[in-house]
C-alpha cells in the first residue's frame, strides 16, 4: 500500500503542478499567493520527481473535498505536507504528516478496544506495548475517555500498559455500525468469535509504513521510528 500525500498551494505553482500530476480526489459525496515561490517550485521538482504518490491541491473547490479530522485550519506553508487516510471509508481525511502514525494508531487501538467491548462482557482488558512502543506518545488516546458504567476503571497504568477493570464484568456494549481497522486482526476476530469466558492473551504486530520509505518520511516531516513494526499484547478475561 502506498500513501497519497498532499501540500496546498492554490497559487501559482500550484497549479502549474496541476498540469504535470492531477490531483488524486475523494468522492464528491458528503463533501462540503505566490509568497515564498523559490521553496515551492523546489518542493513541487522534488514531488514530482522522486514520488509518484505526492500531489498538491491547487484550488478551494479541491480543498473542500477533504476534511481535518484533527480539526486545525489548513497551512498553505510550503513544507506542511498532509497524508490522507489509507481506509477508503475515510479517504476524504487528510491529516498532517507529523500527527499521521499517533492518529492512526489511536485509532486502531480504540477499534480493538471497542470491538472487545461490544462482544465480550470484559472483566479485565490490558493492552500493553512492546519496548520501543510507549502510550504516553499517543495523545488523547481514545480509551482514556472510554465511557463505562458501574465500578469499572479505565487507566493508563503506565506509560505502555493501558487497563480496564470491571470485577462484575463490563455490560456487552452497542456494536459499531463501522469498524475501520477491525478487520486487520482476524487472529483476534476468530478468537473473540464464540469465546464465552475465560482468559485471553494475544500479541499483535502492527506496521504502519504503509511503504514509505525513510527518504520520503524525512522529506515530508515523519520521524522515521514510527516506520518501525510496534509489538501489542492483548490481554482480557471475561
């Protein structure tokens, strides 16, 4: 899988970009200057040089295609470069380079989290992260503002271990009409099919480099650590 990655320039050199590499677009459905032009044209001769899968939004109407789900004002800076999300259910988000991996790997530990949920009558869930992975990076983590009744404790335990506790046993919550990344666990999926109770260990690899390289990662403002495999153990009892 390759990632599309995008800059905005509805200036000038934007549209001269335009001409060479048309800009890959979402659906239209449920869619809504020439300043510092001497890094513009080089950025513009690198992206189309050395990667194909770099495109510049060059007018509003393109803009509007595409929503921030991190909810910042676009940049038209000549260096903010934004990656779109690699799901096609949420192909019209475009999220800034250097919050890309933290968003989606937020996202996908709250889809385990929430599928585990909405099957399972949990008593103990902990998702803990390998050495080279720490939870602290994540920001806002959505199970942090997990929502759950009774006595049951949601907590970050420490910097890599993330807990739910509940000894009564969490009430099977409403299932997603929509999972994004659930489907990329099929270990878990076939585990959690038919498990009644008991106790649960899994580990799960998960690599986010969706092909970038190092070279590309540099030139778009990634930190290259987040190309690296990250190791899970999922750990529930029921």
């Amino acid at each position: 899988m390759s990632l599309s990655v995008y800059r905005i320039d509805t200036g000038v050199i934007g549209r001269i970009y335009g001409v060479f590499r048309k800009t890959d677009l979402p659906s239209l459905a449920g869619a809504i200057g020439f300043n510092n032009s001497t890094k513009k044209i080089g950025l513009s001769i690198i992206d189309l040089m050395h990667f194909d899968n770099h495109y510049v939004i060059n007018t509003e109407e393109e803009l509007r295609r595409f929503e921030n789900p991190l909810g910042n004002s676009w940049s038209k800076s000549a260096s903010q470069y934004y990656i779109r999300h690699p799901k096609k259910i949420r192909e019209r988000l475009l999220i800034e380079s250097d919050k890309f991996h933290e968003y989606i790997y937020r996202e996908q530990i709250s889809d385990i989290v929430a599928f585990l949920r909405a099957n399972l009558s949990i008593k103990h869930l902990t998702i803990s992260s390998a050495t080279e992975s720490d939870f602290s990076v994540f920001a806002n983590l959505p199970i942090e503002e997990l929502k759950i009744e009774g006595k049951a404790e949601v907590k970050l335990s420490t910097k890599k271990e993330l807990v739910i506790d509940c000894p009564e046993g969490l009430k099977i919550s409403e299932k997603r009409k929509e999972y994004v990344w659930i489907n990329d666990y099929q270990e878990l999926l076939t585990v959690v099919d038919g498990f009644s109770n008991g106790d649960f260990r899994h580990t799960i690899e998960i690599s986010n480099s969706f092909g970038m390289t190092l070279k590309e990662a540099s030139s778009i403002g990634v930190d290259g650590s987040w190309l690296n495999n990250r190791k899970f153990e999922i750990k529930f009892s029921c």
